[in-house]
C-alpha cells in the first residue's frame, strides 16, 4: 500500500512539473501585458526587460498584426 500512494504521489508530481514551463509562461506573459489587452506590444516587452530586437519580435509577430499574442509570446520566449 505505501509502495501505491508513493507512486501515485510522484505521478502527480511529474505531472505537475510537466506543465511548469506553461504556467510560468502564462504567468510572464500577464506581467508583460501592462494594459492587459490580450497583446504585448514592442514597448511592452522592453518596459517589462525582454530584450528582443525590432526583427526579433517582428519574426515572432507571426500573424503580423504588431504585437504578440499569448501563443506567440509564449513561441518568442520558450
């Protein structure tokens, strides 16, 4: 039995650990938001420290509409 609930335990916790990098990426993404709009703009991303160049954040832009999105910026920054 205590052989079960200890790998059940560390099932739970590699599961947990899996979806880390997502969150966390979720969670910078709303720092960086300032105006919370769904977006983060260029200028957005400097104020917050990223210190991606103009054709870096334009590569990353891959709907070209100027800023990036939740899954872009998540692209940009994994």
């Amino acid at each position: 039995m205590k052989k079960l609930i200890l790998a059940l335990s560390m099932a739970g916790f590699a599961a947990l650990s899996a979806q880390a990098p997502a969150l966390a990426q979720e969670a910078d993404f709303a720092k960086v938001d300032a105006n919370a709009d769904g977006m983060v703009s260029m200028e957005e991303a400097a104020a917050a420290g990223w210190s991606w160049s103009e054709d870096d954040f334009k590569a990353a832009d891959a709907d070209g509409d100027g800023s990036l999105n939740a899954e872009e910026f998540a692209a940009a920054a994994g």
